[in-house]
C-alpha cells in the first residue's frame, strides 16, 4: 500500500513507543460534582496524555472525536496553527496511533479538517487504521453565508470517519431520527385515520422471474413490473398489503403498485455524508452558544453543540465513554455529559482551567443550552 512521506516520518514513527508514561495528577480543587463520577478533564499535552490512558483505557472508548488544529497559516488566541507541513504530520501521527490504541473494537473516530491537511491525513490515517477501517467523508455545512474576498467561497469542513472494524461499526451504529422536512414529507390526502404517509414504489432494480406475477389495480387493470425490473416482495405479501389497507395505485387508481409507510411506523434513517448547517448547526451557531455561557466568544472556530450530538448520537450509546484529546471550548464533553455518556476530555492550553472547567462545572449543575 502506498504511504506518505515527510521530513523525519521515520523518527515519527517510533514516536508513540519513545512517549514516556507519566502519572495523571488529581488537582482537588478543580473538580466538580459527583467525586466517584469517571468523567476527566485532563490539562497537559494529548501525546503525553493520551499515552498515560492507555494501560486503563486501551480498548475501551465507543466514540473519539477531535478537533486539531487544521494548519491554516494563522495564529489565533489560544493556539498557533501555523506549522511547517512536515511538522504538522509529524504532531498527528503519533497521536493518531494512541487514539487506535484506545478505540473499541466497535468504536469509531471523528476528524474535523478542512483542505489545508485533509486530504494528506486521509492517507496517513489510510496506514495507521487501514483502509477497510475507512467509513466515509462526512462534508458539513459550517458556513451558510458566502466570502467576498476569496475565489471560491468555504461552505463546509470535512469529517473523516474511520471505525476499528467498520463491519462490526456498522451493525451498532445508531440512525438518525427524521427532521421536520423529511417528516414533512409525510401527507394524509385521503384522511386515513392511521395518520400521515408516503407512498412507498413496489418495484426493485432486475429481473426476477418469481417475482414478475401481474397484480390487478381497484379499476382493473393488470400490472407487471417495469422492465428490467421486478417486484419487491412476494405475491403473498402484496396480498397481505391489500388486507391491510396499505396497498395505494396514485390518485387515479390505476398507476403504479406502491404500499403506505406511515409516519409513526416510519424507522429512523442511515445517516448520509452531507450535512446541512439546518441539521448540524453551524459556526455562528457556536459562536452565540459561547456568549450565551460566558458572555464572549473566546474562540475563533468552535463547533456547534447540534453538531456533536449528531456524532455522540450516531456513534454511542447512554454510559459508553467518548474522547476529544483536542478538547478546545470543551464542546463534546459537554454534550456527551447532557448525552449521559461518559467523556474524557484533554487541552493543554490555560482555558483547560479558565473555559473547561467552568463550562463543564454549568454542565454538571444542570445547564441544558445548546
């Protein structure tokens, strides 16, 4: 399998093993709540840290979420995201191993970027998961208003998604409930007492010779699947469907064999690889989240708390463990806590103490925005 190169990867390699293990020290002082709670927020640097994780977590954490610097060229208030390329690839790799290391054999890891190092990561972490561990590219609409001053105007950040076993990841990941507009989807033209449907169409993608029989519509007419096609369930089935009041021709009672999908039966939906700012919120969104909870936004590029419950929701279950080694202001911990997940959060900056901790402090005495 082809890999990428860097200045010094071979030294990179070897940098998780050269990590020293080091003692979490407990400051009493900043802790908050429930004493036997196993919730942390850890000030320090994610390498070190993440490493003295390792002999009590290995294996054990659902969901890993980060956020890292996404080596814009710029230097912002809290951190300086303005590393030589090579330099940036030889800060992710070494972590990237710790975090596979600590990730559940059903879990899966989430990574914001944007095109500055996206599309270079997505080959080194190609070697450090695998590429079967590979899910999918999530693309979120960060952004809703449009850049005058640029050539083609940002709309969304990326979200790689790799899982420990994408196969196993996917027969444990949750769906998505139906958001308004799909719901609205959903119509009673006939004032069935059931409640809102859809039309579901009767037919599938090839030919199936036990699956051609001819179905008679209300005005008489005989039907056979399109061609190439055939029909999607038995003729025992389709029976079952006319007992049950469920079978639908259109309006005119004639056309096409479909089947009622009500509402309130409908299942919740596969989550899909665009997300719309409507869904997932945005960064002005985040931005007022910041000020509502400290009366200023204190960070130029934090993420949006719907956008996180989106990922926890997906890729967790109430009482399982989620991590951001790159915790910032301190977002996923706090709606994994409302989410009732377990978290660990690790930032090394001062705001681990200034912003963190008083924000998870609310949290844990019941603060629900967002």
């Amino acid at each position: 399998m082809p890999w990428l190169e860097w200045h010094k990867r071979d030294d990179d390699l070897k940098a998780t093993a050269k990590t020293p293990y080091r003692l979490l020290q407990p400051i009493q002082s900043l802790s908050h709540g429930d004493e036997d709670a196993p919730n942390m927020l850890i000030q320090g640097d994610n390498l070190e840290a993440l490493k003295a994780l390792l002999p009590y977590y290995a294996g054990q954490v659902k969901c890993i979420f980060i956020d890292p610097p996404y080596n814009t060229k710029s230097a912002f208030e809290h951190y300086d995201d303005n590393l030589e390329h090579a330099q940036w690839l030889s800060m992710m790799y070494p972590r990237m191993v710790l975090l596979r290391e600590l990730l559940a054999e059903d879990g899966s890891i989430w990574i914001t970027l944007d095109d500055n190092e996206a599309h270079y990561f997505k080959v080194m972490c190609d070697e450090i998961f695998g590429r079967r561990s590979f899910v999918a590219t999530v693309c979120w609409e960060s952004r809703y208003s449009r850049s005058s001053d640029t050539s083609l105007s940002l709309s969304h950040n990326f979200l790689f998604v790799y899982a420990k076993n994408a196969e196993k990841w996917k027969s444990v990941r949750n769906k998505l409930p139906r958001s308004q507009a799909q719901a609205a989807q959903y119509k009673n033209p006939d004032n069935d007492p059931r409640g809102p449907w859809r039309a579901i169409p009767f037919d599938a993608p090839e030919v199936r010779a036990n699956l051609e029989y001819p179905i008679t519509t209300p005005t008489g007419k005989i039907r056979k699947p399109p061609q190439g096609r055939h029909w999607a369930r038995t003729e025992e089935q389709w029976l079952q469907l006319v007992d049950a009041g469920l079978a639908y021709f259109g309006k005119s009672g004639d056309g096409a064999p479909s089947f009622k999908q009500f509402l309130s039966e409908a299942p919740e939906i596969v989550p899909n690889t665009w997300w719309e700012h409507e869904d997932a919120g945005h960064t002005d969104e985040a931005q007022k989240e910041g000020k509502l909870l400290f009366g200023a936004s204190t960070f130029a590029t934090p993420k949006p708390e719907r956008l996180m419950k989106r990922i926890i929701h997906i890729a967790s279950q109430p009482g399982e463990l989620v991590l951001d080694s790159f915790l910032g202001s301190g977002t996923t911990a706090a709606v994994a806590h409302k989410m009732g997940r377990r978290w660990i959060g690790i930032e090394m900056g001062e705001h681990a103490r200034t912003y963190c901790q008083p924000r998870l402090a609310k949290v844990i005495d019941g603060e629900q925005g967002g």
